[in-house]
C-alpha cells in the first residue's frame, strides 16, 4: 500500500516548473487534472479502444474454440496453432502488426480501415495487435470450459429438438458463461492498461489520436509534471476498480454455476 499512499500525496503537492520544489494545494489538483481535457480526451480513447478489442476478442476466440472443439483427425495441430499467441508479449505483437498496418513498410498498410497514419483509424489498428496477443488466451479458457459441458446434456437437448443455435444460446452458453465472465473482466481490465501497443505502433499518434489513459501517465514521469501523472494513476485505479465491479455485479445476474 505504501506506493498507493505515496500516489495520493504526489497528487496533494503541485511542484513547479523545475521540479525543485512543490506547494500543497489539496485535492483541488485532482480537481483540476481529473475534469480537465487531457484525462477526459484520454479517458474517451480509452474507452473506444476496450470497445474495439473486449467484444471483437471475445466473439472471436468463442467461435475459434467451437471450431477446434470437434473429435476430428488431426485437431489438436489447429489447437495449438489457435493457443500460440498465449506465449507472444505486447510487445511481439506490436512489431508483428508493425511491419503488416504500417504505412510505409507493411504488407497491408495501404488499408485504409487499419491505418496507422490516420487520426481516424489509427487507433483501430493498435486494436488490433491487442486483439491477436489476447485471442491465444481466451480460446484456451472457452475451450476448456467447452470441454466440462456434459455430452449428454447436448444429446439429450438434440433428442428434444434444439437445433444447433437452440443449443448453443440455451445449453453451451449458460454452462460456460462464468469463463466469458472471466474473459470479459481480465480483458477490460487488460485494455485499461494499454501502453506496449501504443508506444511501439503510433506513439500516441497521429494528433494524440491514440493517447491512451497509461500512454499520457508515462508521458509524466518528470519532476514538474510528476504530480499531475499521479493524479491520472489514482484516477485510472479507480475508474477501473468500478467499472470492474460494475460489470460482476451486472453479469454475475446472468451468469450459470452448476452449484446453485
């Protein structure tokens, strides 16, 4: 708790320029940096990129697991192959969809949906290395949990007409929802923290279009601005803590245990 403690009364003193010397000014600092431009613009980036990377990710490594989750010669291969970006970084990633989105030197970067020289589309195209780093992760947990629900439960649903989508939204994806649960909330949370992609892909570029809630927090490491970018820090631990519990609480109502 000390480094949270030491966070709380950065942002209680406003240094100067220089970073010589500093004044308390109380939690008039967080007023100040918490409702101003630069957090809130950030903050709405944030935000658009969890939008862009929870949803896709999660659809995406559903529909990878459902297809690997089948008694065929040969699956196992195309499990692995589906499981291999668990063991890339942020980093890796990043450099991977340097040289495919970029601009000047990727196999793809004349796509102009994906580019990373545009304000508008930039941030979509760091998206979308966080997408392929997550994807590894999220099919091994929906395939595991794919691989607990009974077969005769799925038989005897088949026996009573379901069709295939009848059982997957009635039977598969009840009894596999706290996996998605799971997913959903490490994955937020995971977007919240975003720094490697933004750094190596853009940095923070073109215009500020991808300056992340972390990305502007780096950005003030030095001694004058210090107590702003502690500020920024409380600010994202909360935000990220609510939110958290906001969405448990919300799809924890809907979620299927076994023991209940």
């Amino acid at each position: 708790y000390y480094p949270l403690y030491r966070l709380v009364r950065l942002g209680l003193y406003r240094p100067n320029r220089f970073g010589t010397g500093e004044v308390y000014v109380g939690f008039s600092n967080y007023v100040d940096v918490l409702t101003g431009d630069e957090f809130i613009d950030a903050l709405w980036i944030t935000v658009r990129y969890i939008i862009y990377t929870v949803p896709v990710g999660l659809v995406l490594g559903l529909a990878l697991a459902l297809a690997a989750h089948r008694k065929l010669k040969g699956i196992k291969v195309f499990q692995t192959i589906f499981s291999s970006t668990v063991a890339s970084s942020a980093a890796v990633s990043a450099v991977v969809f340097y040289s495919l989105i970029n601009p000047k030197v990727g196999r793809f970067g004349d796509v102009e949906f994906l580019s990373l020289a545009s304000s508008d589309s930039a941030l979509r195209g760091v998206a979308l290395s966080s997408i392929w780093q997550n994807l590894g992760l999220t099919f091994i947990i929906v395939l595991a949990a794919l691989q607990v629900v009974p077969d005769d439960l799925l038989e005897a649903a088949r026996v009573d007409g379901f069709g295939a989508i009848r059982r997957m939204t009635k039977v598969v994806l009840p009894l596999i929802s706290p996996a998605l649960l799971f997913l959903a909330v490490v994955l937020m949370i995971g977007a919240f923290q975003t720094f490697a992609q933004v750094e190596l892909l853009t940095g923070g570029g073109p215009a500020g279009s991808t300056e992340t809630l972390v990305f502007k927090i780096f950005q003030r490491q030095t001694p004058a601005r210090i107590s702003e970018g502690a500020v920024m820090s409380l600010g994202l631990f909360v935000l990220t803590f609510f939110v958290t519990m906001i969405q448990i609480v919300i799809l924890n109502r809907r979620v299927h245990y076994a023991n209940r």
